[in-house]
C-alpha cells in the first residue's frame, strides 16, 4: 500500500523548497512544525496579495533551500485561527517565520523583496548559502 501523501505539501514549480499549502486546514499540518519556514498567507480576491506570491517564491530562492516557504490562500482571515492563531483577523498578506513550529515572526502587508530577505535573514539569524 502506497503512503498516504494527502496530508504533505505540493510544489509549486521546480524548487523542492516552495509548497503551495491547502486553503483553510482543520489543523496545522505536521511539517510545519520542522525545520525553517516563511509561511505567505494571502486573500485569494485581492490582487495585490496575490503578487507577493512570486515575491516570496524569488526570496525563497535566494536562501537556496535553507528555509522552506509555504504559500497559503485564504478566502477569510478567520480561516487562520485553526492553524496559526497568531496570523487570524490581521489584515494581509501575511508573512509568518517559523523555527521547528514556533512562530519567531510576523509581519502584515507587502514590503519590497530586499526587506523580506533581510527580515528572514535576521530572525533566522541566516547568510545566504
């Protein structure tokens, strides 16, 4: 019998490091709570948001594996609360640092590329590879 798969992140494009997580989980999903995440949160109706999808994708290229990032839709704020408490009703998008499922940090809004990866860098006390 083949592993259940469900419950694991797909990629999205060729980098192993970038998952497209599910819209609105009953829980937040086990691999999250290991290793190193930026976690974007975004309104699927809002245009805006849905551009600081490549923006995240390119600063999680730029760290080369050394984070994972996560890409997470929402159709509600409150869709959040069942798996990141911390990201419910605070406007969008969100951007989330976890360390082995520990929120480390938390930004609302869109900021210019170099500021995320600053950011990340900082809190994860990371260089880039």
């Amino acid at each position: 019998m083949a592993p259940d798969r469900s419950r694991e992140p797909s990629t999205l494009g060729a980098a192993n490091y970038i998952h497209s997580l599910e819209l609105a989980p009953r829980e937040r999903e086990s691999f999250l709570d290991e290793g190193r995440w930026l976690v974007l949160v975004f309104a699927v109706w809002s245009v805006a948001d849905r551009a600081t999808v490549d923006a995240a994708a390119r600063v999680a290229r730029y760290f080369a594996g050394a984070i994972e990032l996560g890409v997470r839709p929402f159709d509600d704020p409150a869709e959040a609360r069942t798996w990141a408490p911390e990201a419910a009703d605070s406007g969008s998008p969100i951007w989330l640092i976890l360390q082995d499922g520990v929120v480390v940090g938390r930004r609302v809004g869109a900021f210019p590329e170099d500021d995320v990866k600053r950011w990340v860098s900082l809190t994860l006390a990371l260089q880039r590879p």
